[in-house]
C-alpha cells in the first residue's frame, strides 16, 4: 500500500471535468485508488459519485491511497494529475 498527501491544484477544485479527468486516469490502473480528505475516510477514486461527494475545492490537501498490482506507478501519476491546474488559461 502507498499513501501521499496532494494540494488540489485545479481552480474549480475536484469537481465537474477534473473529476471526471480523474476518475478516469484512476480507472487505467488495475490497483485500488482512494481519495479523501487526511482526516477523514477515502472514497473509491474509481467512482465519480464517489469524488464528486468528497467536494475537494481548490487548495484543500487529499490524500491519495493506492494497494495492489503497479500502486507505485499510480500514486506518481494521479498526484502529479492533481497537482495542475489543467483549466488554468496559459
């Protein structure tokens, strides 16, 4: 199992189209990925509705939880996801 704290970087916070952006990069890894606050319990990151109910807003640190089959691989590549700003006007 692998664990790492992420700012939320994207200006809308974890909702909507950076949501969905994430749900779907977590659902190419065969591991477990969860998601959440630090103090709090994780959610399926596989899951929209299961993102969308955490409401992560922009800033707010998370801490993403991988277990399984390439977890390494997918905790580098989901926190680097959530760490740009993806709709930030260049």
């Amino acid at each position: 199992m692998q664990e790492q704290r992420v700012t939320i970087a994207s200006t809308v916070g974890l909702h909507a189209r950076p949501a969905a952006a994430f749900v779907q990069a977590a659902s190419q890894h065969p591991c477990e990925v969860r998601i959440g606050r630090p103090d709090g319990e994780l959610a399926d990151a596989k899951s929209i509705l299961a993102v969308l109910g955490l409401a992560l807003a922009h800033g707010e640190e998370a801490v993403v939880r991988t277990d399984g089959e390439g977890d390494d691989a997918a905790l580098t590549a989901l926190t680097a996801a959530l760490s740009v700003d993806h709709d930030a006007v260049h």
